[in-house]
C-alpha cells in the first residue's frame, strides 16, 4: 500500500469543495494516510488528462472523489479493479461505490418551507441545469413542500442555469422580470445566491422588503448584506470527515462483499431577516 488516497474535483475554483478536501486531509493526516489531490480543470479549462486515471497511475490506495458526469466510467473502472471509491455530493447511478451527501431534498424542503411558513405563495427557485444531481435533489424538495402546501408554481418561476454568480445573476433578473414576480426566492447553491443578490441590488429591489431569499452556503455573505441574509448551510466538515472515515475503515478491512455505505447528512436554516413576513 502506498498510503495515499486520491482526492478528485471538478474544479478547484468551488469553496465548497476546498473545504470539503481540507476535512479529508484534517482527517487522514490523523490516520498517517496522504492526499493526493486533482481535478480534470487546469486553470479553468478540461484537462486533456484523465483524473482517475491520473490518480490510478499514482497507485493511491482509494478515491475520493466529488465527480462529474464525465468521471463515472473512470471510476467504475478503478471499481472494478478493486479501488475503493468514496464519492461526495452526488451519487453516480449504476456506481458501486460508498456515498456521502447532503440530504438535497430535505434541504429544498426546509428553505421553501420557511419562505410559506412567512405567508409567501407565489414562489420561484434558482436552480442548477438538468442533469445536476444535487441540485435536482433540492429542486425536488422545493416542489415538494409547495404541493403540500397546495401551491402551484408557475413555470417560468423555475429558473435553471449553470453554476456560476453571472448565471445565476441573469436567471434572478429573469425572475424578477417575470409577468409575476415572486415574492420569494430560493437560490440552489452558493453562486447562484451570490449573483441573486447582486441582481437584487442592482434591480433597486429591496432585499427581505420586497423580494426575500433564502440562499444556499452563503455563510460569510450573509453577514454582510442588509438585512442578513437567511440560508440554508452544508455540514461540510461533517460530510469531509464522513467520507475520510469510511475511506479509512475500507483500507483497513477490505472487503468487496461489505455493503454500499450511503449516507445523507442533514444541514441546518441560519436564520437571517431576508424573508419578510406578508402580514407585516
């Protein structure tokens, strides 16, 4: 053994995923393993290299990995060879590999229903592309605590764009132009809060008056926007460690016949003054 586990990412520009590594090092460093760590983005752009294959040349031991769709046949591979794999914020289907997430939809379903909780009904959500796992989760929930409040959500109050403040600035715009602008917004993740709130407050909209948001992650943001801004958080250690932990227990006792770990984390609502109660 080389005591070494690869630590695969997307990309290295998500604060999400630098704190989610930092955990696993924190972690493994404790058990006397090392971190190797890549993505299959070199300086914002594909890399013309692998990453698990990368990491499989290196003879790591294990895989963590937050992957993207284009890393599912790389890792079924390394699978197969007997490399256990560990992955975080999305489960590939068809992956024989152990999983550690938030509980997407449990997240959806707790922000949206603080926004109805305020008296909100006419509600709109940022959300990721199709195909985005996580965010499909959250979406999910969010249509979920709607149908069980008998809310219908109108179509072009669903907004969906790639992850990232511009995109996520632009479908904000498209929602507070909207025939009927909604009352309250829920943005998916933490980019697509960031660029919320800047079209909030390039729109002359006043955030929690007249349009309130509850976003995703956003913990240092929301300490500086006014009023502060409510959003749901990610355990990230909690998730980090988790994954660190399983990775570790499948090192030292392997085993192909154990069964698949699955976990789903919940996170909590910092409550904030960005959600407006109707009758004030």
């Amino acid at each position: 053994m080389t005591r070494t586990v690869g630590v695969l990412l997307p990309s290295f520009q998500v604060p999400f995923h630098l704190e989610i590594v930092v955990g696993i090092e924190k972690y493994l460093r404790s058990q006397g393993i090392g971190v190797l760590l890549t993505s299959n983005e070199q300086d914002g752009t594909p890399s013309s290299v692998n990453a698990v294959e990368l990491l499989l040349s290196r003879r790591v031991d294990g895989i963590i990995g937050v992957p993207a769709l284009s890393d599912s046949s790389a890792l079924d591979t390394a699978v197969s060879i007997g490399i256990p794999v560990v992955t975080v914020d999305w489960c590939p289907s068809g992956l024989d590999a152990d999983s550690v997430t938030l509980d997407n939809v449990q997240a959806g379903k707790v922000a949206t229903q603080h926004l109805i909780d305020h008296g909100h009904r006419t509600l709109g959500a940022l959300v990721g592309e199709e195909g985005m796992w996580s965010l499909q989760g959250r979406l999910d929930g969010f249509l979920a605590a709607a149908r069980a409040a008998g809310i219908t959500i109108a179509e072009d109050h669903i907004q969906r764009a790639p992850l990232n403040v511009d995109d996520g600035y632009a479908a904000m715009m498209r929602l507070l132009a909207a025939d009927t602008r909604p009352t309250a917004v829920f943005a998916g993740n933490y980019d697509l809060t960031v660029g919320a709130v800047a079209a909030l407050n390039d729109s002359g909209l006043r955030l929690g008056r007249d349009v309130s948001l509850v976003g995703f992650d956003s913990v240092e943001l929301a300490q500086v926007t006014r009023p502060k801004l409510t959003v749901y958080v990610q355990p990230v250690e909690q998730i980090a460690t988790e994954a660190a932990r399983i990775m570790n227990a499948r090192l030292d006792t392997p085993d192909a016949s154990r069964s698949r770990i699955v976990l789903e984390l919940p996170g909590h609502l910092q409550i904030g003054a960005s959600v407006r109660r109707l009758s004030d």
